[in-house]
C-alpha cells in the first residue's frame, strides 16, 4: 500500500502535461483523484482515464474557486499546478497578457490552499498543499510529503 492509498488528491491545472502526469500516478499509487482545471474537455478525459472525477472552475475567479472545494468534501493532498504564460519580450508584452498571467499564476496557491482548509478544524487531517511554483510537485508525484512536514 501506497501512502497515498485512499486519500483524495485535488489536482489543480490537472487537464494536461505535468498535471495529467501527476493525476496518473496518484491513480496508480491509489489515490481518489480530482481532476481540476478549467478546460472541461481535458479534465474529464483524464479523469475518464485514470477512474477519477473533474471539476472546472477558474482559479482566477475565488468563489468559484471555494464552491468547487465545498462540494469536493475532505481533501488529503492539494497539487496547485495550474500556471500560464505568455511568451514575448518585455517590452512587448501587452498589459492584457501581463492581466492574464497575474490574474492565474499568484490566484493558484491562495484561494485554493484557504478553500481547502476552510472546514479542517472539523477534520483530524489537513491537506498537505503543494505546488510547482515552489518545486515541490516532484514529492507529490513520488507520493512523499512535502520536504518540512
């Protein structure tokens, strides 16, 4: 057994590359996955694919961002993966797309990591948040707990 067995992890951003990546091994470690993101399409061919379950919401958008998590229930382990990027020169750089990627990149951690502790003083668990912003989606994946914990 696997020491993420059982538990529920909460992939956000997990519709594609390194989020789908994560989503399949926590399936195949036995973890309940959540497929996260705000692409429906992706989110529940992945979730078809490992037998877990999607949720789309937006992590720009907080009350979304904190219905999605009422409705999830208990949740072990949080995997903020989501990010984006626009790519060009600074100077190039249009002030929709610096809107875009500030709106996303910072909105990950804060309202999900809050939406995912807002009922844990009623658990006997917590979720171990992680994310890749701080290089810790590889202990996810290897189903360790973060480095500190």
């Amino acid at each position: 057994m696997s020491r993420v067995s059982g538990r529920t992890a909460v992939v956000i951003g997990g519709a594609f590359g390194i989020g789908a990546a994560v989503c399949r091994r926590f399936a195949d470690e036995g973890a309940a996955v959540v497929v996260a993101d705000r692409n429906k399409d992706n989110a529940f061919a992945v979730a078809e694919e490992i037998g877990g379950r999607a949720v789309v919401f937006d992590v720009a958008d907080t009350s979304a961002v904190y219905e999605a998590f009422a409705a999830l229930g208990d949740v072990d382990i949080l995997v903020n993966n989501a990010g984006v990027d626009r790519f060009a020169f600074f100077v190039d750089t249009a002030p929709a797309d610096w809107d875009f990627v500030l709106d996303i990149n910072p909105a990950t951690r804060s309202p999900s990591a809050a939406a995912c502790r807002c009922g844990e003083e009623n658990r006997e668990h917590r979720a171990d948040p992680v994310g890749d912003h701080d290089g810790h989606v590889e202990a996810a994946v290897r189903g360790v707990p973060h480095p500190g914990r």
